[in-house]
C-alpha cells in the first residue's frame, strides 16, 4: 500500500513526520494530562519524543505506516500527529485511526477533522475493509472522537500489547452510507 502525505481538510494539512519535529512534541511529553493514556515509563519528556519519533521512522520505512504532523493552513502550525497504523489485532492485521493533539489545540474538532481525513484516505484508496481505534476504556476524548468519525463500540475487552482496551470500528459499507448522508 502506497502511504502519502500532504492529505488536506478544511482547517489543516498532513506531511510525514522528521526527526526534526522531535523537539517540537516535547510539549505534549511535557504534559502529564495529555500523556496520561500514552506515557513511556522510565523516559524523561525529551527522551520519549526522541522514542516516539523513532517508532514512526521505524514504521515508515517497514511500510507499516504511521502518524503524521498536524499542521493548521492558516498558520502553519504543528499542533499535533494523525495517522494510520497497521496493527496486529488477535494475530489478524488490522489498520488503526490514532491521534494526539497538544493540549492547548484540544476542544476545537481536530481530532476528529484528522481522524475522518485519514478515514476517509483509507477508504478511497481501498487500504481495508473496515478501520478500526483502539482506545483505553478511560478516554473518553477519544471516544467521542471515534464515535463521531462513524466508529461503533464493537468490544469493551480487546487485548492489546497487555492490556484491555475498547474498539472501536467502522467498515467500508457503513462509510459509504455515511458519505451518501
């Protein structure tokens, strides 16, 4: 599958992630409220966007794809990552919808702007069947994100990487009425 950058909404655009936009995530690995369901123990702010960084080159060069920079047209900002992510669900591939945002972008619809961008991106270019989020059953931020993306609770007990999380899913079919509106 032939994963790009530079997707576009209305508020923002998409570009893949460098090493040089590490320093720029600190913040968010700064902030115990935003990294409350995504820290890496043992790892100081710099030292885990250094980690995070690197698991995303990682993925983009094993074609795994991956988060992707947030930036808003109007400035130019960097306000968060977005992105696809194939994952390994109960020993079946499954592609991901994830996000993060610095906090202070929170409460303004980009996550969920993002999320049904990269949605909509899997869909047209026939990524899969259906997408999915895996999201601790505590944030509810990112439920509400999935939920109005079209997702659906489909498990409140999924394994993943050790522990139990929801999941969230929509399949192609239910996207296509969702277009038809």
């Amino acid at each position: 599958m032939q994963y790009k950058d530079h997707l576009e909404s209305d508020r923002l655009i998409t570009r893949f992630l460098t090493m040089a936009d590490a320093p720029a995530w600190v913040e968010y690995c700064s902030d115990p409220v935003a990294t409350r369901f995504t820290a890496v123990p043992d790892k100081t702010p710099e030292e885990m966007s250094q980690f995070l960084f690197e698991v995303t080159m990682k993925r983009y060069a094993e074609n795994r794809l991956g988060a992707q920079a947030l930036i808003l047209k109007d400035t130019g900002e960097f306000i968060g990552k977005c992105g696809l992510f194939l994952q390994e669900l109960n020993g079946e591939p499954v592609i991901e919808i994830g996000y993060h945002l610095l906090r202070r972008f929170w409460g303004k619809g980009y996550a969920s702007e993002a999320a049904r961008l990269f949605r909509d991106y899997c869909f047209e270019n026939k990524f899969a069947d259906s997408i999915c989020s895996i999201i601790d059953p505590q944030n509810v931020p990112s439920q509400n994100v999935a939920l109005r993306n079209g997702m659906k609770l489909v498990d409140t007990n999924t394994e993943f990487r050790g522990n139990y999380y929801h999941l969230y899913r929509i399949s192609r079919e239910e996207w296509e009425l969702l277009k038809k509106g």
